[in-house]
C-alpha cells in the first residue's frame, strides 16, 4: 500500500529545502524584502505544485536536479499571488497558513514589493542554466516558462483573480463558475504538471495525458476549496472559512450545494485517474495525490 | 548631424505598434484587466528601454525580429513598476504620463493586479520561440531572461523601491545613495542594453563594452531624474514635481545641490561616450540617447 503521507513529507522536505537556500540576502539593502518574502514563502502550506512537478518527473524517467528549480519556481508563484490576494484591496484577509498575512507582518508596500519579489524571482530560477544543460533542454526550458507566465498571467490566475473580485455579490452560472475557477487555480496546477512532464523528458504521449491529469484535478482542487470554506475547521486550515459566504461568491456549494459539488469533484478524480491508465504503478503517487486533493482537511 | 529626435520618433512607433498587439482580449472574463494594462502601458512614455535595446541590436547588426519581443517585455516590466510604485501604499501618485494613474483611473485591486499582469506577461513575451529559432538562441534567451528577471527582482530594483520607501526623512551617504540608484532604475535600463547586445548577435566585446554604456548611462538617468524634480516643468512632464523634496528624500540635488549634481550627470555621459570608443559613426544613436539623457525635459 502506497503510502502518501510519508510520501509527501519526503517531497516537501527536498522543496522546503531548496526555498530555503533561493533567497539569500546580499546586501544590506535587501534586509526587508527579504524578510517579507521568506516570511509568506517559509510559513508551511502543502507544497502542492512542487510536489506534483516532482512527481510527473520522476513518473517519466526523469531526475529531481533536472526539475527542482521549476518546481520552486512554482511554489514562488503560488505564495505570491497568495500575498497580492490578501492584501487589503483584494480579500482583505489577516491570516495565511496560522500566520500573520504579509501586510499585517509588515505593512502594504511591502507586501506588494514582497509578491513582485516572488514572481520575479520565479523567472529568474527557471532561466536558470548550467553548464550541463544540452540545446534540446534550453528550448523546453523556454516552453516551460511560456507555459507557466501564460497560466500565471492575465488570461489566467489574474483574469480569475480579477474575476472573483468583480463577481462578488453577482451571481455566475456553472459555466462561468467552472472557467474562473480553471483560470483562479487550475492552470497553474496544470502547468505545474506539464513542467514535470517536459523537463523531465517524457515522451509527447506522456506529455499529453499528464497534463489532462493536471487538468481535472486542478479543478477538483477549487471545487474542494469551495467545500473547505463551508465545512473546513479553521484551526486546522489556518485561515477564517465561510468567507465566501460573507462576501456572497458564487461557488460550487452555492450553486449545486454540497453534496453535489463533493459528487462532482469525485468525478473529476476519476476523471483524473482514467488519464492515468497509460502509467503503471510507477504513477501511484499522482493516483493518491489527486484522491488527496478532495479528501484533504486543508 | 544625426538627428535624434526624428530617430526617436521612428523607433517608438516601432515599439508602440508592436505592444499594442501584444495585449489581446480573448474573453469576456479578461475585459477589465487588459483595458487597465492598456491604459498604463499605452500612456505614452518615452520608450527609452525599448529604444535602446532595439538600437543597441543595431549597431552589432542584429534585426528588428531578433529584439522586438525583448524590447516590449522591457516596458512592461517598467510599466508594471510604475504603477506599483505609484500606488496609494507606495508613493501614492495620482498623476502619471499626463494621464490618472491606474489606481486613480480604475481602482487599486485593478492597479496591482494590471501591474502583476504586465510583469507576467513580459516573461512570457521574452520566452517566446519561433520555428527559425537556433540552440545558440535559445541559450541566449534564457540568459537574456535571467539577466533582466534579476535587474527586476529583488537584488535589483525591488530592492531600490523598498530602500526607497524606508529611506524616506533618512539622510543617505553618497554612496548608499548611488547604491540605491543604481538599484532603482540603472539595473534595467543596463538590462536593455545588455538584451539588445546579446539577442542582436554581438560579439563578447561588444557586449562587454555596450553594457559598460548601459551602466553609466543608468545612472546618469536617475541623476537627471532627481534634478528634473526640483527644476522640472510638471506640464511638460506629466506628473508633479519638488515631491523629493515634500517626502524628505536623499537624492542627490539634496546631498551636492543642483550644480555639482549636473556636474555629476556630465561625467557620467562623458563615462558613457568612451565605452563607445570602440563603435564607429553607427553608434551615433547611442551618444545622442547618452546626451539626451541628462538634456531632456521630462
């Protein structure tokens, strides 16, 4: 029996790791940022987008040097577009993974320079070459970070960020509901795997069948988000739920209610999983992950 | 006589032809979003990083098609620290080009999300390949990433934006002050030189020498940029000036007065020229920008 906690720790120890010795700080100048952006980039969470990266490397034959940078860069990406939506002009939010959000720990500017920072520095880590590195990876190297600015950019994770903010108090109907939350969650997810599957070398078929995995369990990750709010523990989470009740957001509960949206991201598993079919047991992580994905308690 | 302000004219058009098909709105869900990327971005501005990478491919004899994607994501990487800058947590400016600045013109949930977009959207711009693309290319687009993602990040100038903010009523020494000019603005203007030489084909010594250009010519604009907020016309310039002055901070007008300060700018142009020693009349372009520099009234 495969067995994901041990799993994921392991996974989340090398990527906690290599953060940790990313951002180093320099020069007197940058005491600040730098403290800001290890504060929300340091403070826990799941680690999910480097650790799905990780995997589908490993999935397709490849090896942890070929993809940890991407990987980091990655969970860069993440914290900072955590830290631009909690600021006071978007959510308004004061807690983040048990801690003080970036904002309340620091103030606004720096909150703002400290997601900047964070997005920043993603890029300049997938840029990254080495003297190893054959003309072959430097082109998948450039798909790779065409793929995710174009996840992370304004026809993505902004467009639905944007989205959820002008949306409030309106109400979407599923179709709308479904591609804001691909926009808001599932393409970096998505991208996450596809740089796995690139970077580690998989074959165009692999490529291919990954990133629908990464598909439908990106979006079964916002639609358990959705169900989190309602009925997650804040204790546990480490952030307030029910807010999107508060602030009257369309989402997945208020739409079908809950049991329906927790049947549905049980399809989109399954879904998820019949993607898999071409992989052997050597997939078994993804396979635990994405059951993991809607059955977490944060 | 060259005449740089003809020069000018064509090369922004150039630019300006290319970025207004950069930004395309696809769906509904990206209408607002863009329109405040566009907003900012399409403000007119004097183009200078772009200019100066596309001039620089130039003169190494590299092509247009070589450097456009480049010289775009540079001012966008520069309108995006624009309109963070200006936020009301920042420096809170209301007028910005002539026009509103973002958050005045939309709000400021909008402003630092088109910010976060345009950054975004510039490494996407820059990590675009096409079918001609060579392997040395492709190298050569990662370094070419790296290069300006570190001028952008942390070390560079989000280091000089938060010294900035904190430096506010503190008195500076000359060279902390250079540090954080350097810092602030000099890192990408280097950046788009840097892009220009490389991308444009040009041989190490080239590059070795217009980057040395880039260096003095960073700075000098800073230079001239502190003595324009004292001297400055705001009608012509588009946007308040005697502000350093009004926040208390150390620029150096204030640490050497106006004359030692223009003194200073001179020498710095003087620096630029002779890197340019070993360019002939090509080159003409970049000695006239180096002057054009310290001269220009806005």
């Amino acid at each position: 029996m495969f067995d994901l906690k041990k799993y994921l720790i392991e996974k989340q120890k090398t990527v906690n790791r290599a953060l940790e010795n990313i951002i180093r700080q320099e020069s007197p100048l940058e005491q600040r940022i730098v403290s800001a952006m290890r504060h929300s980039l340091m403070a826990g969470g799941k680690r999910l987008r480097p650790v799905l990266c990780l995997s589908v490397a490993e999935i397709v034959g490849g090896n942890e040097d070929q993809v940890l940078d991407a990987a980091c860069s990655l969970e860069m990406i993440h914290t900072y577009s955590l830290i631009h939506d909690d600021l006071p002009a978007m959510d308004d939010d004061d807690m983040r993974r048990g801690k003080q959000t970036c904002h309340i720990a620091f103030d606004e500017a720096t909150a703002i320079l400290a997601g900047d920072a964070l997005l920043t520095m993603a890029f300049e880590l997938l840029s990254k070459t080495n003297n190893l590195i054959s003309p072959d990876y430097a082109f998948k190297k450039l798909d790779v970070i065409r793929k995710i600015a174009s996840a992370a950019g304004y026809t993505g994770m902004i467009a639905g960020q944007m989205t959820d903010i002008l949306s409030e108090g309106e109400n979407l109907d599923m179709e709308e509901l479904k591609i804001l939350h691909i926009a808001k969650t599932g393409v970096l997810i998505e991208a996450s795997v596809y740089a796995g599957a690139v970077l580690g070398d998989g074959t165009p078929d692999e490529i291919k069948m990954l990133t629908e995995y990464g598909r439908y369990i990106g979006l079964a990750f916002q639609v358990a988000d959705d169900i989190l709010n309602v009925e997650g523990d804040p204790e546990i989470m480490g952030k307030a739920v029910g807010t999107d009740r508060t602030r009257n957001k369309s989402t997945y509960p208020s739409l079908m209610g809950v049991q329906k949206s927790k049947q549905f991201a049980e399809k989109l598993v399954a879904d998820s999983l019949n993607a898999l079919e071409m992989f052997d047991k050597k997939a078994e992580p993804l396979r635990a992950i994405a059951r993991y994905i809607i059955e977490r308690k944060k």
